[in-house]
C-alpha cells in the first residue's frame, strides 16, 4: 500500500510538473521519438519512429530522439546525461545507445552516446553532426528533416558505410552558408530607408515648430 501510495505521488509530482521535460518513461517501453516541445507533428513521429525501430531491430543500436522546452538553469550537458540514465532498459543495452536532445528555447542540442559505440562517435563527429542539427532545426525550421538527416548519418556510420574520420570529413565541409549578394543588398535598402526615415521626421518636427519672434 505505501509503494502504492508512493508511486501515486511520484505520478503526480511528474504530470505536474516536477519534471515536464523528461523523457516518457514506462515500465517496459520507451518512446523513441519524445516531443515535449512539440516541435513535430504526429506524422512526422510516427514516420521517425518506425525508422529507428527498424534501424534497432537491424543493428542493435537505440537511437533516442527528445526535445524539451528548456533545461533553465541545470547544465545542458549534465541534463542530457541524467535523462539518459533514466532510460529504462538494461545497463548492457545502454552500451549501444543514443540519445539526441534539443532545447527549444536555447536553442542548444546535446548528443550522448553509451560506451560501446565512443570509438565510432567520436568527439569530432558529434561536435559537426550537432553544429548542423541545430541549424537545420532553429535556424531553419526544418525540425523533421534536421532529426531524419541526423539518422541518415548515424546509419551509415553503424552500418559501415562510411568510416569515422571520412564521415567527420564530410560534416565538417558542410559549413553554414554565408550571407550572399541578395542579403546585403537587402541590408542596404534597410538602412538607407531608415536614414530617410529618420531625416523626414526630423525635418517635419522642424517644421511644426512655432517660430520665435
């Protein structure tokens, strides 16, 4: 009755808001997909994760997609490893797992990755896969297609594909657009209507001004 009573607490304390940005946890089960911040709509969910259910059920390997709408005032980093230990499977199944998490009012992601598959995401990849997810995803919009190209990446990694330090290679090539002949050109018009602006105002409050004898 008291384990009972004490489970009924922990529910409510979670539904809440003890905790409203954490992963969905059940007793057997997780989600793969966890859009707390409600970044994707329901078929872009289900379409992500059939995905890797079926990428789990060829390799092994669980890739854990989440987003939350803050991480307020804990460290990103330390947030990211805390959900990942609450993930209810096995600790020798966490050596072969994944967990990608996006904050939405940061605007910050974090990638943590269990002990088996380090050799394979190293350090370099994950810093390169992260720089473009978050671009893809904030800048963009493009939330689906940034998480699907996310696990396009790591298939080909975990399916042997493409090596390591070739896929490190490729990422780091694909750098962030710089501003083109257009957006300045469009900066220029910007500033110079706020020059004649603020000239015509000036001049017209000039104007209305009662002269003095």
């Amino acid at each position: 009755m008291k384990n009972k009573l004490l489970l009924l607490g922990l529910s409510l304390f979670l539904a809440i808001g003890g905790m409203p940005t954490t992963l969905r946890a059940q007793e057997d089960s997780i989600q793969f997909v966890n859009d707390f911040a409600r970044l994707l709509d329901e078929p872009e969910v289900a379409f992500l994760e059939e995905t890797l259910e079926n990428f789990h059920q060829k390799t092994g390997i669980k890739i854990y997609f989440g987003t939350i709408k803050a991480f307020g005032k804990k460290d990103f980093s330390a947030h990211t490893i805390n959900l990942y230990q609450k993930i209810p499977i096995s600790a020798e199944a966490k050596q072969k797992t994944i967990l990608i998490l996006l904050a939405r009012k940061e605007m910050q992601g974090r990638i943590h990755v269990g002990d088996s598959l380090k050799p394979y995401l190293t350090e370099g990849i994950k810093q390169q896969m992260m720089r473009i997810l978050v671009v893809q995803a904030f800048k963009e919009g493009e939330y689906a297609a940034a998480f699907q190209r996310t696990y396009m990446d790591l298939s080909q990694l975990f399916t042997k594909k493409i090596t390591p330090k070739d896929l490190e290679i490729r990422l780091k090539k694909e750098q962030i657009p710089a501003p083109g002949f257009f957006f300045y050109l469009q900066l220029l018009m910007f500033l110079f209507l706020f020059v004649v602006v603020g000239f015509l105002m000036f001049k017209s409050f000039f104007q209305k001004r009662p002269k003095s004898d």
